[in-house]
C-alpha cells in the first residue's frame, strides 16, 4: 500500500471519528454501526474478529476496524466487550427478501392490512374481526364466556380425548373472578405438594357461534349460514360463542417471532394459501403472464411466520367463521364475478389437505379429535373444506362493502386518518378491490379470466361463468385473496413494535429508567435463569435471531441434553396429555395425523428438508434416530414487552396475575419439570417489578402506532352460565363491549383483565 493511500486513509479516518464523536447524528451513525456489526454477520471469538460473507477488500476491512477501535479507545475486543446493550430498537423487523416480487406500495399493504385487521365485516356474522381477540396490547382482556374446557387433550398415545366438562364456572357464559385463579391451586405456593385443586380449563377468547356456511350476500356484512346444534358451547340448549382452546398471545412484537402460534405451526415461510408453508406440496397461487394467460404457481416468502398466522383464523368454525367458509368466497361477499370466455387450462384439484389444520387453534390436533363422533358439530369443522372450498369466498363478500363500514375511524388515525369517513362509519373513497390494487402488484390480481372449480375440486381457466350450480367461478383477485390477506396483515403487525420501554431506555444509558427495585429484578431475572428461554432484545429464544444464530434445532443444555425444537420449551405448565402443543401435527399426511410439528422429530424421520427446504443443523453429539425429543406439551416462548397487560398467562391462561406466575417459576413449575428458583418474597417483588418496566406507554395508551378504529366486541352473553336469551335462532343475544376509535395521540386505553 502507498504513502499516498495511506494518507488518504488517516484524513478520512480522522475526519470521520470527528463526526462520529462531536455530533450527535456521527454518535447515532456510530451506534448503529456498531449494533450491525454485533448483529449481521460479525463473529467474536476470543478477542479475534472473524467477519464473515465479506465482500469488501481486505484494506478496507482493516481500516473499518482500526477505525471503530480508536474512537471506542480501546481494542476490537474491547469494543465488543465493553460496549453498553443496544436496545430492540436496534433489531430490524425480519421482512421477506422477495417481498417487492409481490408489495407495489408497502405503505398501501399496511393501510390495506389494517383496515382487513380490524374490519368487523371480515367475520361470517359481520360482528368479529382479527382485533376482537387482539385489541387489549395486542391480546384479549374479556373475562365472561372465555373457558375452553379442554378439548385439545389426548391420551397417552396421542389419540384424542377432548374434554367437554367446565371445571371453571360449570358452564360457558361464566364470568371469571379472580378467586378462581390459579387454575392449579396450592395452599402454599411455593410448595407444590400443598396441592388444593387442579382444573385443566383454559382462559381464553371466545369466537364464532357453531354455523354452517350456506353463502355470501354481496353488499352484506353477515353471510348466509345455517345455526347447528352446539355439542360443548350452549347453556340448555342454547348456543353461544365458541371459545378458542389456547390463550390469545399478543400480535405486538410478534413479527420477531421465527414461527407463530403457541405451538409453532404458522411457518416462516409463507405459501400464500395456509399457515403450512412449504410442509404443503399443494398450496398454489394463481399468476397472471399477461391478463389473458394464467398460470398456476407456487410462491415462497420467507420471515413471514405473520402471513402464515393471519390467513388461519378467517377459516376457523371456531374463532371468524362459519364451518366451511373459504377466503375466495369472502371476496365475493365484497365485490361481483367479471364475465370472460373459454377454458384455456385445467389443473387437478390443488390445496385441498392444508386446510384440514388451518382451524386456529385446533390444527394440530383435527385428524384425531376429527374421529370423536359426539363432538363432530364442532370439531370436524373441516369437513367441508374439500372440493371446491379455497379461501376465496372471503374476498367475494368484501368487495362490494364499504371497508370498516359498520366502524368509526379516528380523523387522527395514523395509517387511515386520511381515508377516514368521520364523523361517520369507514373509509371514503376506498373499495377493497382498490386497496388491494394499491398495494399489490397487477401479475397477482389483473386478468380477463375467471378460474372456475367444479364439485370435484379441479380447477379450469376460463373467460365466462358457466352458471351452473357445480361450478363457482372466481376473479384472479378472489382466487388470491389469501395472499393479500397474509401480507397486508404481516405488514401491518410489522409496525406493531413496542421498543420503548423503560427497559429499553436503560439499555440505551438512561440509567433512571428502571427503579433500584427494577435494576434488581433485572439482575435476578438474567441470573436466575429467565434469560434461558426469554433471551436476546426480543426476550425470546423463538426470534427469527436467534434461530439464525443457533439454529432451527438443538439440545437442552443440561440432564440427557434431548434434542429440541430452538425457541420452544416444555416448562411444566399442564400435563403433555392436556395439550400436546409442538407434539402435535400438521394434518398433512394422507395417511395418518399428518407431520409432526416438531422439526427435531422431523430431523430424526429424515423429512426435514423435503418439508421445510432446507438441511437440518447438525447437532453435537449428532442426532440419534432413537433418543427422546422434547415436544409433547412444548410451546413457543412468548416476548415479555407488555407483559404487564397481556393476562392471563401461559398457553392456557391458567394464571392471572404477574405474582402467580412468578410464584410457579419460583417452585419450580406444577408437574416436575423446571428447577425451583426458590426466589425470597424481596426477590418476587423485584422481579414482578422488573416485569413491570418492560411496558411501552404507547401500548398502554394506545398512541401510534397502537392506535386503532372503533371497535364492538362480543363480551359473553346476557344472562350467566345456568340462563341466556334466545335470539330465536338458537344463538344466545350478544353483550357487546365498545372499543371507542383512537388517533395518533391514543386515549385512556382498556382497563387489564378482571380490573
């Protein structure tokens, strides 16, 4: 290298620590530097820098280090070592590489997925939408007609054994108190063989009424539905709302998440069809080469565990839907069949077996609760999603409505306020048609055609209806409604991001964010061993992060040392039996329950990456075909930002308050699983108070990005669990709870569960 180079090198590198160093966008660009090179793709080890996928010269590598060590004054190391934490706002939202393949206009997509978000018109009765189970910080604060009685329990070999008899209340229509938890009872709670009573109910949100889906009426909110006898949710007789068998986890922060739901099915890979990702060889969408030339077409987008999740519950016969509904026909009830001409391709039937998990909640576990007779009303709520049933029905409905028509919207609101109608209900100037128009990219929903499926599922191009009742045809738009539907909704989550916390300010350097108490429980909650499970700046093992770092798959780092699922743990909450969780299965196989959950168990079938396209990690010692996996009664670790907010706890909600489930860690668990943490009654105050300083005042007040649309809220029924009113269709009339529309500055908020 010459003099002159050299020269060059020390004035830049002078001037550059200059800025740096004396102003505060150089520190602030000094920062994140060092936060990229800690988080993308810069290795430590011992002192020595190991920096990996370089692409730059070795010159320049080695200036970019001298420079970085000089401003911090010390070595590489040091820097490493020393630095203070960065904060989450350091840690970029994990987002598809080939998200532009599909999005036209992001901020389009978010405005799109916010609206289908919270728009009550989404539901088969025009009254429940994706925020009824997730308006209260991003989950659900009701407490009437919220117990699920257990109906995801199984025997020992797995078969199912659905429990239908309420422990808690008796009944459905209970209204919970406070007494009533924990649903493990001890006499003291720090030994748990003071053992008082043990109920394996589940606190959770209740959904749709026990339907059947007849039709959409374009231009109306409510479908066309038959009401069906319900087995386990009535009161004498009469039916009320279906309760979700596992507790609503909060979407705030959860675009972290590798996968989601409790139990991990909603894969990071996004098929644009079900929550299965590539697991499922049938999931096709339909492209456009020109719009008269159709094709159909497998995608793939990865970081999108959100759009798996989102396209989930709009079929779900137990939280949005009537049994049988399809996202197609929910297109239909928002917008008109074109005419068009003559067939042009034929495809056998596709994307049928998917479906039968894609019930929230109940996926894992269909094929074999599937097989309980007396329970088929509700349970074997898939039974009609075969054939011609796709997601298509929803974008059919939808079309043709006003978006968010039966819903204020705040002028004020950050993403809709422009668009927004007030003082009367949904947007102006907007049809949901031209939202997706907006956002997505024409290859995905301009076209002459129409793709026609007949009784038998296949599916034919074509340019005119026939008009047959055998047939359904359906726009390019409607066909793929699932795939909008997943990624504005991804979106939308995606700017849902509590970062800051009090927490957070304390690891940017603001040394007064956190009380002396919250100091100490952050000690204790970093030594004692939360930070296990709830690690990084995510505060969970299941971030798409971590997983980068250490794998999909690896071993407990104590006892026999089992292989795991990375990001999922078995913590002892209730018996594997009363819900298998990541011990379950996708419902994909033909024969058989399907595919297990657990990508460790698929690691040792030698599926793993015929079913998630890539080589499993090789674990140390190597994976023996034989040894004990940790999945059955596994479930994701949840991100704690807000936990204060988010109760009742734990994937049954078995627990009520922050007290009650440090209490459990402290004795080490219910049923024999953790090491007891022993905690002194000083030491569970701070913890409980460290918990506390990990809320977002945004969140509690609902600022923006929190802010939100009016919202009505099914809030159990008049009456109680013993008496309800017929609505004269066997349905029970609903308490609706208003959920008033916020703007940027947010408002008071909702009050926490059972306050």
């Amino acid at each position: 290298m010459g003099i002159i180079p050299i020269i060059s090198l020390v004035v830049f590198i002078t001037g550059l620590s200059t800025y740096l160093l004396l102003t505060s966008k150089g520190r602030f660009l000094l920062k994140s530097l060092v936060t990229k090179i800690k988080h993308q793709g810069w290795r430590f080890r011992t002192g020595q820098l190991n920096y990996l996928r370089s692409r730059f010269s070795t010159t320049i590598t080695i200036a970019a280090i001298i420079m970085v060590a000089v401003i911090a004054g010390n070595t590489v190391s040091a820097q490493v070592t020393a630095s203070p934490p960065v904060s989450l706002k350091s840690v970029s939202v994990p987002e598809p590489n080939n998200l532009g393949d599909f999005v036209k206009d992001k901020v389009a997509a978010i405005k799109l997925g916010k609206t289908l978000f919270w728009d009550m018109q989404v539901g088969s009765d025009g009254q429940t939408s994706c925020a009824s189970c997730h308006f209260h910080a991003g989950a659900d604060n009701r407490s009437k007609n919220q117990i699920n009685p257990g109906l995801l329990r199984v025997n020992a070999d797995g078969t199912a054994n659905p429990d239908t008899a309420f422990d808690v209340g008796g009944a459905p229509n209970y209204q919970l108190k406070p007494g009533d938890f924990p649903f493990h009872k001890l006499s003291n709670p720090n030994d748990p063989t003071t053992l008082v009573s043990d109920r394996n109910d589940i606190s959770s949100s209740q959904g749709a009424f026990n339907t059947k889906f007849v039709n959409v009426t374009p231009g109306s909110a409510q479908d066309q539905v038959i009401n069906e006898p319900d087995p386990v949710f009535n009161v004498k007789g009469t039916n009320v709302r279906r309760v979700q068998p596992r507790n609503t986890p909060t979407v705030i922060n959860a675009a972290f998440n590798f996968r989601n739901f409790w139990n991990g099915r909603a894969q990071n890979i996004f098929n644009g069809v079900n929550p299965f990702g590539l697991r499922d060889p049938n999931a096709f969408v339909v492209k456009a080469q020109n719009p008269n030339q159709l094709e159909f077409v497998k995608i793939s987008l990865n970081n999108s565990s959100l759009a798996s999740q989102a396209v989930g519950p709009p079929l779900s016969s137990t939280e949005l839907s009537s049994d049988g509904r399809t996202f197609q026909e929910i297109g239909d009830k928002f917008g008109q069949v074109n005419n068009g001409g003559s067939v042009s391709n034929l495809i056998p039937d596709i994307s049928l077996g998917p479906l039968l998990s894609s019930v929230e909640q109940i996926g894992d576990n269909v094929a074999q609760i599937g097989n309980t007779k007396s329970l088929s009303g509700l349970l074997q709520n898939i039974a009609s999603l075969s054939g011609t049933k796709l997601p298509r029905i929803l974008a059919q409905k939808l079309s043709s409505l006003r978006p968010l028509g039966k819903q204020l919207v705040h002028p004020q609101d950050s993403v809709l306020g422009a668009n927004s109608k007030w003082p009367q209900p949904g947007l102006k100037d907007k049809t949901y048609e031209q939202l997706v128009q907006n956002a997505f990219k024409p290859v995905w929903w301009n076209s002459n055609q129409l793709i026609q499926v007949d009784a038998q599922g296949r599916r034919t191009f074509v340019n005119t209806p026939d008009n047959s009742s055998q047939t359904s045809e359906y726009t390019l738009l409607e066909y793929n409604f699932s795939l909008f539907f997943g990624l504005a909704i991804q979106l939308y989550e995606a700017t849902l991001i509590a970062d800051d916390t009090p927490y957070d300010r304390f690891l940017e350097g603001n040394t007064n964010a956190l009380t002396v108490q919250q100091q100490q429980g952050k000690k204790l909650f970093e030594g004692k061993g939360c930070i296990g499970c709830h690690s990084g700046l995510e505060l969970t093992g299941a971030s798409v992060s971590n997983v980068a770092q250490t794998g999909r798959i690896g071993r407990v780092p104590f006892g026999a040392k089992s292989p795991e699922d990375t990001g999922f743990f078995k913590i002892g909450v209730r018996p594997a039996t009363d819900d298998p969780g990541l011990g379950g299965s996708d419902g994909l196989s033909a024969n058989g329950p399907g595919n297990p959950l657990s990508e460790a168990r698929l690691a040792q079938l030698g599926t793993f990456k015929n079913l998630l396209g890539e080589n499993p990690p090789i674990l140390t010692p190597p994976l023996n075909l034989n040894e004990s996996v940790v999945a059955d009664g596994a479930f994701k670790a949840p991100g704690l930002r807000n936990v204060e907010l988010t109760a009742p706890y734990f994937h049954n909600g078995g627990q009520a308050t922050l007290e009650q489930v440090v209490d459990f860690y402290s004795r080490g668990g219910d049923f024999g699983v953790l090491p007891p943490l022993n905690l002194s009654p000083v030491e569970k105050q701070q913890l409980v108070a460290f918990l506390k300083g990990l809320t977002d005042e945004r969140v509690l007040h609902d600022k923006a990005p929190f802010d939100h649309p009016q919202l009505f809220v099914p809030n159990g029924h008049p009456g109680n669990s013993t008496s309800v009113t017929n609505d004269g269709t066997g349905k029970a009339t609903d308490s609706l709870l208003e959920i008033p529309a916020v703007g940027r500055n947010g408002g008071a908020g909702t009050r926490n569960f059972l306050n």
